[in-house]
C-alpha cells in the first residue's frame, strides 16, 4: 500500500513539472518570438504565398496566441480547453516542422 501511494505522488510531480514546463515553453516561444519576429516572418514568407499584410498578421497573431495560453494555464482559466488548443498549436507545428523536413526547408522560425 506504501508502494502504490508513492508511485501515485511521483506521477502526481510527474505531471506538474510537465505542466509547468509546458507553460514556460508557451511563454518563452511566445516572447522570443516578439522581441525577435524576424525569423518567424522569413519563414512565413518562404512557405505562404499570400499579401504581405497577412504574413504580417500572422507573424503576429502566433506569439500573442501562445502567451494567451501560456498565461491561460498559468492561472488556470478553462485548463481543459487550453490544454485541448495546446495540443492543436503543437500538432499544427509538428505537421509544419514535417512537411518543412519533407520540403527542405532551411528557416528557423524562432
């Protein structure tokens, strides 16, 4: 019985160290991408064909969307949601950093 109340206080720190870090991965991506928007705008550009104002907006729409949830999780607004649009943002970058391996994409987008 010992055993099994330990096992179940480490998943217990297992899963609130990776929910935390998760936060501090959403506020860090979101930050370093508005103080450096460069990177996330060449990379936009070289894969979207649309007008320069949309690459624009989306280069700006990402980073405030990833703090908005950062900040969401942080105080714990809707968690289920949040962790449900997480895991759509996340999915969207993994199919993107995919199809830019499949490509040979060469950008960083920060």
């Amino acid at each position: 019985m010992v055993e099994l109340v330990k096992s179940i206080k480490s998943v217990d720190l297992l899963i609130s160290a990776s929910y935390y870090f998760l936060i501090a991965l959403l506020l860090f991506s979101g930050i370093s991408k508005i103080l450096v928007p460069q990177p996330m705008l060449e990379t936009i550009k070289s894969v979207i064909n649309v007008s320069e104002e949309l690459q624009i907006a989306a280069a700006t729409l990402l980073p405030v969307l990833e703090l908005t949830l950062g900040v969401m999780l942080l105080l714990r607004i809707r968690v289920k949601e949040t962790l449900v649009a997480v895991t759509i943002l996340f999915l969207f970058f993994f199919l993107f950093s995919v199809y830019g391996t499949v490509v040979g994409l060469e950008n960083d987008c920060g």
